[in-house]
C-alpha cells in the first residue's frame, strides 16, 4: 500500500509567532480533520483517540503545527491553547530554546544504553533536579512518563517498607499503567485490570483525617499516595494544613507518603514543587509533564536513605530501554532555564489576567477554584462552555469524574493581549450558555 504524505494546512500556512490571537477559517471540525478522522479510524483501536469515538464522538481539530500558546490545525485555523497540551507546554510549544537544545543533542547522540551507559546529558539533569528538590541529600530517579514515575514511588515504598498495601484518595489520577491504574480513583480506568483490589485502601480527599487514621492504624499500608492540588479530576484544593497533617499521620504509621506533582510541579500552582510550599516535605516527588518541554521525561525525587533501596547487585530492577533518553534531557535542561526565568513572576500574572473571566464565571454560577496558572470551572454546563470556547478559537477541556470542570491550564508564556482575548471571547461564551 503507498504510503501517504503527512498532511499541510490549507493553504499551506504556518505558525510563525506563538503569539497570535484565535484566527478560524473553517467550522469546526473542518473538513480536512473529517477526513483524517475517517483515516485513523480505519487503522487505530478504539478507546485511545476521540477520532475512534466508541460513542459516535469526534475530534474538533487535528493538530499540525503549535508554537507559544498558539495551535494550528490542518485545516488552517489558529487557536489559543488553554490546555498546554495537558500541562505539557508549561513554557510553550515548540520552544526556540527547547527545540535548539534537543536538534544540538539529535546530532551527537540520539540513543544511549538506559541504565547501562550513562550521557552527561542525564548527568547534569540529574544533578539539577536534585538541587531543585526539597531533599538535602536528594538522589533521582528518571521514569519515561508521570505513571512510569508513580510505578517507580510505589515500588520505592514496597522496597523500603517491606509492606504491599497502598492508601490513595479519590479524585486521584495517577496514570494507567497496572500499578498506577491501581492508585487512580476512577473505577472506569481501574476495575477492569486490578486482580487485587484489596491492595489499596481509599479515603476521601481534602476530608476529615480521622478515617485516614484509622485505615492506616488497621491497614498497615507502606504508602500513602496522594496529588498535593488535584488536577485532571477538577482541580481542588485540600483545606490549609491538610497535607501536613496526612504526612504527620503517614510517617507515625510508617507508611511512605508520594506527593503525585506530576501536573502541578514546575510553576503551574505557583511554585517549583507544591509539598514545600505547603510546608510538607513528602517521602517521594513524583515529577514530570513539564519537565521535559514537550519530550517525554519524568522523575522521582526523594532522599538519599529511601533510594538506597534499590542498590542491587545485578541487573536494574526497574528501568526501561528510553529511560533518561539523550534528546529529552537536553530538552529538560533547557526547560528548566527557562522555568527558571518564569515562575518568579509567570502564575501570579496568568491567574491576575484570568481574572475578569473567573469573575464572570462565578456571575455565571460557576463555582471557581485553583490558584497559579491552573484553575476549574465547576458547573454541569462545562462541556457546553467548552464547545463555546472552540467555536471562537480557544481550546480548553472538560474534565472531572462527571465532566463539570472546564480547566484553564495556559502556558506561562501566554501574553497578555492572548489572555484579554480568553477574557473578552470567554465573556462572551459564558452570555451566550444561557440560549443553548
């Protein structure tokens, strides 16, 4: 069969500045992601792309190109990208200072030898994430993906603790993987593939601590898992002092606590790590999706005495072939400079140039809630707000285990003539719900 050509934009545009203001010149979708979509679905399994919908859905657009806080699809309409590309793109598509360092590493060293030979490229990153860290004598451990990170924090917590039971909370999503899947709160993700259910005690999040107290001191578990602000499944805020005392209760039942960072790590909620801010300094840190600025990187983070349980004297008890890869920590070096340069001041601009839209929101009956770069919209009408913002060329996702939060999750280099226009544009949606 002849292969075919990847596809262009019409006309052939491209994305010269991440900088642009929504540009539609089709509906959506427009008719080359139609047949696009009809292509994939002839070839893709189910279930992973909502261009091979189980329940007759459609994809808006298909992405082509992206740069800054812009999206081109292939049908040429230029949208402002309220997802950063599920947290991602925390300093922007295709950043010019990401993509150099990744192009200079691509033509030295592309592959290496996971954890049998390392790179300096790893060296270095390690190094730097270790100084970052909370930890005083921190040591890393790279994972391919945010759930490859929490398979990592809860076999940490197996090895040092000798215990199998893990305590997690609901809203909690920390990825699909097997041993992930087992933690994440949504039966949907979990029930069909978990053969031992019973491993995992669940409690409720940002609740009362003493039913936590409780399954601690009769489940004994070797872990508590937990996401310091609750992403993916609606971004929510324990009370003040919560999560000190979770990992006070934790560690006088000798259990591990992972503080999941993996989305809101990296100046999405403010800061460098939440934990610290909220003056917890947790047993292990799991981080990753902005880390490596569109390359897939993650981490965990913990002290020196904890990771010394996987000294082994054969082979890597759990390492993969793309762990540490050579182009995606050269991409995270480079990332890291520019956090470096954003977070001091980035989050406090995004959420003060958000905040005519929020306070809108909450004219509208929307429940608001977040802090940063990072906030939800909280109503049944989520999903018709969202498809509001699309028609006027602004992508942002419906989410939360019953789909009424509409999460605003820009990159930090979005300007501020692009967050007027989410403002005046997402004003004007909100006016517009009430006729359907």
């Amino acid at each position: 069969m002849p292969s075919r050509q990847p596809p262009t934009a019409a006309g052939n545009r491209r994305l010269e500045r991440g900088d642009r203001l929504p540009e539609l010149s089709t509906m959506t979708p427009g008719p080359r992601t139609t047949a696009l979509a009809a292509r994939i679905a002839a070839c893709e399994a189910p279930g992973i792309n909502t261009l091979v919908g189980d329940a007759g859905t459609e994809t808006d657009c298909v992405w082509l190109e992206a740069l800054g806080a812009n999206v081109l699809d292939v049908d040429g309409n230029v949208f402002l990208d309220l997802t950063a590309g599920f947290g991602v793109a925390a300093v922007g598509h295709r950043h010019p200072a990401v993509v150099a360092a990744a192009a200079a590493q691509a033509d030295r060293l592309v592959h290496g030898l996971g954890d049998v030979f390392s790179h300096p490229g790893r060296i270095a990153l390690a190094e730097r994430l270790a100084a970052r860290s909370p930890f005083s004598d921190a040591r890393v451990y790279f994972a391919i993906s945010g759930a490859d990170a929490v398979e990592v924090a809860l076999k940490t917590a197996r090895l040092h603790t000798g215990r199998d039971r893990v305590l997690a909370f609901d809203l909690g999503y920390h990825g699909l993987t097997l041993g992930a899947a087992r933690v994440t709160a949504r039966a949907a993700f979990r029930e069909p593939f978990d053969p031992r259910p019973e491993g995992v005690l669940r409690a409720r999040f940002g609740g009362p601590l003493a039913p936590v107290e409780e399954l601690l001191r009769s489940g004994r578990p070797g872990a508590v898992v937990v996401e310091p602000i609750v992403g993916r499944e609606g971004v929510v805020i324990p009370p003040s002092g919560w999560l000190a005392e979770l990992a006070t209760l934790a560690r006088s039942h000798g259990a591990l606590l992972i503080a999941d960072e993996i989305f809101v790590a990296f100046g999405r909620a403010g800061e460098w790590f939440v934990s610290p801010a909220e003056g917890v300094v947790p047993d292990l840190l799991c981080c990753g999706k902005a880390l490596g600025g569109g390359w897939p990187i993650a981490a965990v983070l913990a002290e020196r005495e904890i990771m010394e349980c996987w000294r082994s004297d054969g082979e890597a008890r759990h390492t993969a072939t793309f762990v540490a890869h050579p182009i995606a920590c050269a991409a995270s070096l480079a990332t890291l400079d520019q956090l470096e340069q954003l977070i001091p001041a980035a989050p406090r601009r995004l959420a003060e140039g958000l905040l005519p839209l929020l306070s809108a929101a909450r004219e509208h009956g929307f429940e608001v809630r977040g802090r940063g770069a990072l906030w939800g919209l909280v109503d049944q009408r989520a999903a018709r707000l969202q498809r509001r913002l699309l028609e006027v060329g602004i992508l942002a996702l419906a989410g939360g285990p019953s789909g009424d939060v509409l999460q605003l999750c820009p990159p930090l280099v979005i300007t501020d003539a692009q967050l007027a226009a989410v403002c005046e544009r997402g004003i004007a949606a909100l006016e517009r719900l009430g006729s359907g």
